[in-house]
C-alpha cells in the first residue's frame, strides 16, 4: 500500500496527485476524510514533473477544493489552499507549488 495525498479539483471527481504515489498501478483506491473508499482511474500522468490527475465516481463525500475569487487574487497570492509537490527543472528537486502568478484574462 502507497499513501499519498491528492487535491479535489471539481465536481467530477478529478483529484490532482504526484506522479510517484500512483506508479504503475493499474488498481487505485482514494480514501476520503470520513473513510471512505473510492476506485480511481488515471486520467493523466507526467512523470517528469511528478503530477498525476485521478478521477473517482463523485458523491456528496467528495469536496473539491475551495474556490476563490478570481478577481480578487492579487499578484503572488496564493491560488490553491493546499499543499503539493512538483519537481522543479531547475534544481531538480521537489518544491511546493502553491503559488502561481495570477494573470487576469488566463484560464487555469
């Protein structure tokens, strides 16, 4: 068993996870806060930077992450009140990706 930790990106279901919780496994279960257990699917996988994009059968235990307000983010603030890694390019190591440059007229 692998733990990892993911982030509910919508409605549908789709959960933002790194690349190296999910490997190569072809059976996938995401557990929620209350316990439940939820078969996954790979929607999306790119090892280089070490995302991955999982998709469950959504029901009211499944709660994406909270929305903010596009036109009130200011530039350098947080965009996601959660907590990820990504492998940097530069440095090759993993560094949390909690901020991103906010640029009006952009679609995320």
């Amino acid at each position: 068993m692998i733990l990892g930790y993911g982030i509910v990106l919508n409605q549908q279901g789709y959960i933002l996870t790194n690349s190296h919780v999910i490997g190569t496994y072809d059976h996938l279960l995401v557990k929620s806060k209350s316990g439940k257990f939820y078969e996954a699917i790979v929607i999306g996988q790119d090892k280089k930077i070490d995302l991955a994009i999982l998709q469950v059968t959504p029901d009211e235990d499944i709660v994406p992450v909270e929305k903010l307000d596009y036109y009130t983010l200011q530039r350098g603030e947080a965009a996601i009140r959660k907590y990820i890694h990504a492998k940097n390019q530069m440095k090759k190591h993993r560094d949390p990706k909690v901020k991103m440059k906010v640029h009006h007229g952009s679609s995320l």
